[in-house]
C-alpha cells in the first residue's frame, strides 16, 4: 500500500514537474511573442546632427541586424511606409528623411550647402549619432549617390547593398536627363530657370504613375504629400541646387564601380523595368563589377514600391539570410 502510495505521489510530483515546465516555456514563448509584437510597431523619431533635426522612422528589434533605408526625390521616408511592417518582422529598420525633404530641417539653401557630398556628412553623422556599427543600405534614387558614398567611405560597416532603381552607371541615365545635363553644362540663369518645371505638381504624379499598368494602386497621398514639401517656400531652390550638383554622381561613377570590385558587397537590385528616369541598362551594368549580384525586374515604374512593396520586401528577406551579420 505504501509503495503504490508512492508511486502516485511520485507520479503526481513528475506531473507538476512537467506541466511547470511546458508552463514556463509557454510563457516564454508568449513574452517572445510580445516582445515581437512591440518591435513591429513603427516609431516616429527626431534627432539632432550637425544643428538640423532629422526625422526618420524606426521599427524591429534593437538587436536585429539593421537595414538603413535611404530615399530619393521627390520623397521621404513616407516611400518606405508599406515596406517597413515586411522588414521589421526579423530587421532593425531606421528610415531618414534627407535634409530639405520630408519632416527634415530644410535650412534656406543660403544657409546650407545642398550638395549630394553635404547630403552624405549629414547621414554619416546620423549613423555615428545613431551608433549604427553594421548595416545594410537600401538605396533609391537621390538615396543611391548617398548611400554609394557612405558605403565607400565606411566599408566595414555595409553588410549588403539593396539597390531599387538606384542609378550608378552612364547607361542608365535615360534622355529625361538632358535638360538637367544641358545646366551641368552650362549653369547659367536661363538653363537654372528652365528646370522649374521638375517641381511642378504635374511632373511629381507623373513619376508615381508612368510605367504602372493600373494607376488606381497608387496612393494620391505620395504626390501630394510630396508636393506638399515642395511648395514651401525656398524649396524650389533647394532642389535647383540638388540637381546641379548632381553632375558630382556622375563623375563619381568609377570611384562607386571601384569600390564594387574592390569589396564585391552583397548586392540585390529590384527594379522598376518602366522607370523613365533610370533605364534597365543601369541596373544590368551593376553585374559588370558585381557579377554574384542578384536582379530582379519588376513590370512598374520608378516608385516600385507603390505596386509591388510585398514582392519587393519578401525578396530583400530572403537576401538578407544571405548576408553576414
């Protein structure tokens, strides 16, 4: 009797054991799951770097290798909106607005030098104010030259380059480019004013739609927000400056191709194959100094991510697997 007695409470004992134990790892789990929860919610932040506040988004885990996400014109990191909640699931997600866009400081162009190497000092003070010690870039557009400049000067910290339309060779620059390349030429008063037009409310729904087979999937809240920022006053300038001194990109071109074979980063291109500004040619040139890169083209426009941010965002996870942490 007392060894059956015993056994039961033995049993019962094991029993408790056990359930404390799946009990704890419940709890575990769920606090995990928590936790990821918390993480996936986007914040809205502002910081202090060389005297400008700078907005940028930011969601994921802290601890979750960061991927950096770096706009282009007319834009903001409002592009990045629907990309985010993909990536923040497993990635430490920071998306700046540049200065002079978006809910940046857009000091009068007086008063600030807009110049794609100024651009640069700004998102490199940002990063060593963000102690951002490794991460992955995703560039677009105006974001590419800035991007392709700070992984040039901090090789060590780039685990890999995402590249969506994001232009570094001759062969993508499409004849859009004439006029701003006629004021490369010739900066004259004429040529500046004859640029005018780029900030037109008629030209910035014209990027978000050529190239889409159904418009109705663009949002009318990214050009008009867009458009928003550049009406303000003394904007226009800042933009005028911008595209001079893009001619700097431009010749700096072999440097960035330089830099490609030199540390041969893990690269993703996703490309908008309708992009009227920055051809196909452009992204199928990076496999010239990249050969291992990866490229996807995708039946939209220059703001791929309007139509296919799921597609987009499921491609940048898998390549994230890919890179070192």
């Amino acid at each position: 009797m007392k060894r059956i007695y015993k056994q039961v409470i033995a049993g019962l004992s094991l029993g408790l054991s056990v359930n404390n134990v799946t009990l704890a790892q419940s709890n575990q789990k769920l606090n995990l799951n928590n936790h990821s929860m918390k993480d996936h919610s986007i914040h809205y932040r502002n910081v202090k770097v060389n005297g400008l506040n700078l907005f940028y988004r930011e969601a994921g885990p802290s601890q979750a290798p960061t991927i950096l996400l770096l706009h282009g014109y007319p834009t903001s990191s409002h592009m990045f909106r629907n990309l985010i909640p993909v990536l923040s699931k497993n990635y430490h997600v920071i998306a700046p607005d540049l200065p002079g866009f978006g809910y940046s400081d857009a000091p009068d162009h007086t008063q600030f030098s807009y110049t794609f190497d100024n651009l640069t000092a700004t998102i490199q003070a940002f990063v060593d104010t963000m102690e951002m010690k490794q991460f992955a870039i995703y560039i677009f557009d105006y974001g590419a030259p800035v991007g392709l400049r700070l992984a040039m000067n901090n090789p060590e910290k780039i685990t890999g380059i995402i590249s969506q339309n994001g232009n570094a060779y001759e062969e993508g620059l499409s004849n859009e480019w004439n006029p701003i390349q006629k004021y490369w030429k010739d900066p004259s008063e004429a040529n500046r004013t004859a640029l005018k037009g780029f900030v037109s409310k008629e030209v910035t729904k014209f990027q978000y739609h050529h190239g889409v087979s159904d418009p109705s999937l663009i949002a009318p809240e990214t050009y008009t927000l867009d458009q928003k920022f550049l009406d303000r006053p003394g904007n226009i300038e800042i933009q005028l400056d911008l595209m001079k001194d893009y001619r700097t990109n431009v010749a700096l071109y072999p440097k960035f191709h330089e830099y490609f074979r030199k540390h041969q980063p893990k690269m993703l291109l996703v490309w908008g194959n309708k992009d009227p500004y920055f051809l196909p040619a452009g992204a199928e040139a990076y496999k010239k100094d990249i050969p291992n890169a990866k490229l996807t083209f995708y039946d939209t426009g220059h703001f791929a991510l309007e139509t296919n941010a799921e597609e987009i965002g499921e491609e940048i996870l898998k390549f994230m697997e890919t890179v070192p942490e």
